[in-house]
C-alpha cells in the first residue's frame, strides 16, 4: 500500500466512517479477501480485494480506480453469474482503450462545456479530452490513478482513498476522497463516497460499471428497464446538455415503465447509437430513494438502483468496440451493458438552474448509491 502521512491517513479514514487498516488474508463470507492483482508500470502493486455473503453473492474491487472488477449474483435457479462487463486482467485496466469499466468516476462525472467554469469570480480551465470539452475528470481523473484500498474492521466493506492534488486536471483546491462498498446479506452492493476540500471546488463522482444480468453475454437488447425520471436533459450533437431540461413525455426518453431496451434503441432517432443521456430523476423526498429497475426475464435476474442523487445517466454501451479480452476471453460489442450512473447533471457548474455541484471547505460531500440484486 502506498505510504501517505498521518494527518493525510486521519483525514481519509474519517470519510471512510471507521478505521480501516489494510490486510492481506484469505476471505470468507462476511470476512474480505485481498489479494495482489498486478503491478502498475511503476511497479507498484495493485490489489483485488473479494467481498463475498452469507447468500453466495460476491463482488470484486481493485485499487486501481476504485473500481468494481466482479459482481456475482444467482439466477432464479440459483445458477451464479457475473454481471458486470470488464477484463480478465490488470492490462486491459490500464490500456488507453479501457472505457472506465467499473471505475469511480471524478472529479466530475460528465461534460463541462469548453473545460471552463467561474467560481468565485474567477475562471477555471480544466483539461479538453473529448471534442472541446471536459468529460469524466479529464485525461486520466479518478478512473485511472491507483487509489488507497483498506478492509473496514467489522464490516463487509472496503474503503478506497486516495488525495487530488490542487490543480490537477485543471481543479482549485486539494480534495480528500474515499469511496466504501458494502456487501449486505440481502445482496445488496452499497457504495458510500465522501469528500472534503480545502478550497472552494466542484465535484461529482459515480460508479462507471456496465451491467449484462444475462451474465453470459448477451448483451442488453434483452432486457427490461424503468426508471422512476420524469425529466431528461436535451443536448448537443457533442454529447454537452444545452441547458434544457424537457418532459420525458412523449419521447424515447420515457422508461416510466417497464420497456425493452432492444426496443428502445431505434426509438432515438437524431441520437446515433443508443443512449448517453442524463435522465432527471423524480424525487419525492431527501436520502435514498428508488430510482431505476433493470431487469433479465431469461435469467430471472433483477437490479433496483437505489441514490441519493438527483439524476440517472443512462448509457447502453453504443462504443465498445473490441476483441478477446473481455472476461472469460468474450469480445465486447455495442449494446454488451448498460450503464445507470447516478450522478449530478453534466455542466452544472455552468448551467445555474442545475443542482449545485460545488464543494467548500468546512462542508462534506455524501453520495450514497445502493444497488440491490434480486430475482424477478
């Protein structure tokens, strides 16, 4: 494990909500597993850590992006599977070509219009990696640095930690960050991240997996989605919202009920390739509330996403586009996952009608994203 400095530990393991010491031991239900899952080109070690309960269920995490490598969930034949696309190794984690599969997503989560924004009476340019704009914390953000992992003593949970420098990518103001799941005996996976600042920033972090509950490749053409959002936010031909939020109503954007995603996709006529869009969520009250069901009547296998965020991008995996090594050795296609990533919506920092994403010192950042597996 990286060496960091006591005050920089204390600060980490007070977002983590418990102490939490690193270990390396063999696991059992209730118990975690860490293990070494590569080196880093620096040769740094990176380490998959294995959360398994008292239902069989288990989920994998590795350092490197506080990212989710595995999720295994029976079918209704209690047949275990894993439902969740990504590599068989570290490699293709750290290949250029990696679309973030399973990883922690940040600083922000979505686009940033030209890598600009005002905080504070001052301008604030962040790095342009995709056609002008700032997407997913810029060239390497969160997704790609290798993160502090440790074992919560007492819980079924892993803490990932790690510091972003001031400046980096382009932000004001030093961010301390740490990411927890947590394995419950109801197969539920919840991720809890915390945040502090020493300067006035922004900030919007999710989860990047891309699900398949066929959990044998099918892909997602197959499978049922709702999503409880009234809203969605129109946007440009580069992906950046316009400002807009507009009525689901009527559109392609309407997952109010239950609807089959193969259906769906040439619905969206304009929008070449499926859905990368952020879906404004219908809130009836504060903390968690329910905000999408995917479901696989094949397999029997269900997924309610459960957030305290006020919106839902929705993405069907229009670009990926590669061969052999996906896990076990499948080739990856369009439409192979879904992801639902809960999050704030794409250019608030520019857009003032838009929750506000900014972060000051004193404050704590809280997001909290549950994802419940079921049998439907």
């Amino acid at each position: 494990m990286k060496t960091v400095s006591s005050q920089f530990r204390a600060a980490l393991l007070a977002l983590c909500g418990a102490l939490a010491i690193p270990v390396l031991a063999a696991g059992s239900a209730g118990t975690p597993k860490v293990e070494v899952f590569g080196k880093m080109p620096a040769g740094r070690e990176v380490h998959r850590y294995v959360l398994t309960n008292k239902r069989g269920m288990s989920v994998e995490l590795t350092d490197y992006g506080a990212s989710i490598l595995a999720i295994r969930v029976p079918d209704r034949k209690g047949t275990i599977a894993d439902v969740v696309l990504g590599y068989r190794r570290l490699g293709g984690y750290l290949a250029v070509t990696n679309p973030d599969m399973g990883a922690t997503v940040g600083r922000f989560a979505g686009r940033i219009v030209n890598g600009r924004f005002d905080l504070d009476g001052r301008t604030y340019w962040l790095t342009r990696n995709d056609r002008g704009n700032h997407t997913n914390g810029g060239a390497r953000g969160f997704s790609r640095e290798l993160w502090n992992g440790a074992v919560v003593p007492g819980a079924n949970a892993i803490c990932f930690q790690r510091r972003s420098p001031e400046g980096e990518e382009g932000y004001p103001g030093r961010l301390d960050a740490s990411v927890t799941y947590r394995l419950e005996d109801d197969n539920a996976l919840r991720i809890d991240y915390r945040a502090v600042t020493n300067r006035p920033t922004i900030i919007n972090l999710t989860n990047h997996a891309y699900f398949d509950l066929s959990g044998n490749g099918g892909g997602v053409r197959g499978q049922l989605l709702r999503v409880k959002a009234d809203a969605y936010l129109p946007q440009r031909l580069d992906g950046a919202p316009t400002g807009e939020v507009a009525t689901v109503k009527g559109t392609s954007f309407d997952f109010r009920r239950e609807r089959l995603i193969g259906r769906c996709l040439p619905e969206n006529p304009g929008q070449p390739g499926g859905y990368n869009h952020t879906l404004r969520l219908d809130r009836d009250r504060d903390g968690l509330v329910f905000a999408a069901e995917l479901r696989d009547p094949a397999s029997g296998r269900s997924l309610k996403v459960l957030t305290t965020e006020p919106g839902l991008h929705l993405y069907t995996g229009n670009y990926l586009n590669f061969a052999g090594n996906g896990k076990p050795g499948r080739s990856y296609r369009p439409y192979e996952g879904v992801c639902l990533e809960t999050q704030h919506f794409s250019d608030a920092p520019n857009q003032p009608g838009f929750p506000s994403v900014v972060l000051k010192p004193g404050e704590e950042y809280k997001s909290t994203t549950v994802y419940a597996f079921g049998i439907r």
